[in-house]
C-alpha cells in the first residue's frame, strides 16, 4: 500500500488554517461595511464543517449559523434605517451616509467613524438646507450604523460560538 504523502497528512490543518483566516477576515468585516463580513464567517465555518465531513457540525448546526447570518443582515439594514428614519432622514442622507461610509474606509478609523455622519449631514443638507435637522439627520444616522456594527458583532460571535458548540457536543 501507497503511504500518504507530507501533504495530504497536512491538508486538513491547512483547511483549518485557511477557515479560521476568513473567519478573521469577516469578523473584521462585520465592522468595516465593504467586507461581507457575516458571509465570510459563515464560508469559513462552512470549510472547517467540510474538512471533518459534517461529522461533528453538520445540516442542524449549519442551518443555525446560516440563520443568523441572515439575521445579521436584517438587523444591520433595520438598524440603519431606523436610526435614520427616527430622526426623519431624506433619501439623500442614507445615501450620502453609505457614500461617506466608502469614502471614509480610505481615510482610516477615523474616516470611518465620521465618514458615515458627514455624509447623512451632506445629504440632508441638499435634501432640506437646513442646518440643524441635517445635524440630527447625521448624528441618527451614525448611531444606527454603530447599533447595525454592534448587533452583528454579537451575531458573528454567536456564530462562531454555535458552530463551537456543535462541535465540541459531538467528539470535539
């Protein structure tokens, strides 16, 4: 019989490697909004689940992960939209906040703290003119973005924690 070589020997280490790298990824990507970040969470736990056959996490546990990724999704759009309709947001202010959200991303943390309040405020202000509401507009806007990244933070943590549970109750 033919022994296995070095690599395949490796293989699965490599997968695990390569599954917990974009599960990193995504869960930067929960906070940063050009990353998809629960999909990538949800991939690279899908690979870890594949290398070991869904033998400890399989159809059930999966199913729960993919569920609340979805739920992630839901609550980043309604977080978002909430806040800014809470505070009577114009179109204009919900697509200069994501305008400002992806101009923000290449100006570093801070860009994408203020990025997403200067462009509701921008909007807002082509929108109606005026000052203050478009202040309130901004200020709405941005603490529905920071609730959206908090709630699916929890998410991407729960996850990951669905998927360890998954496999630890079965021979982990």
């Amino acid at each position: 019989m033919r022994q296995p070589s070095t690599i395949t020997k490796m293989e699965p280490i490599i997968w695990y490697v390569l599954a917990a790298l974009i599960v990193i990824v995504g869960l930067v990507g929960t906070v940063l909004p050009v990353i998809p970040g629960t999909i990538l969470i949800f991939a690279g736990l899908l690979i870890a689940a594949w290398v070991d056959h869904f033998a400890r996490v399989g159809v059930v546990g999966l199913s729960i992960i993919g569920a609340l990724g979805i739920l992630a999704f839901v609550a980043d759009f309604a977080a978002s939209v909430l806040g800014a309709r809470r505070v009577g947001a114009s179109p204009q202010a919900l697509v200069g906040a994501t305008l400002g959200g992806l101009v923000g991303l290449f100006l570093g943390i801070p860009g994408m703290i203020i990025g997403p309040f200067i462009g509701a405020v921008g909007g807002e202000l082509l929108a109606r003119g005026r000052l203050a509401q478009a202040g309130k507009v901004g200020l709405g806007t941005w603490l529905g973005l920071v609730f959206a990244a908090v709630v699916k933070v929890v998410i991407a943590f729960m996850m990951i924690a669905t998927f360890m549970a998954f496999y630890l109750m079965n021979g982990g």
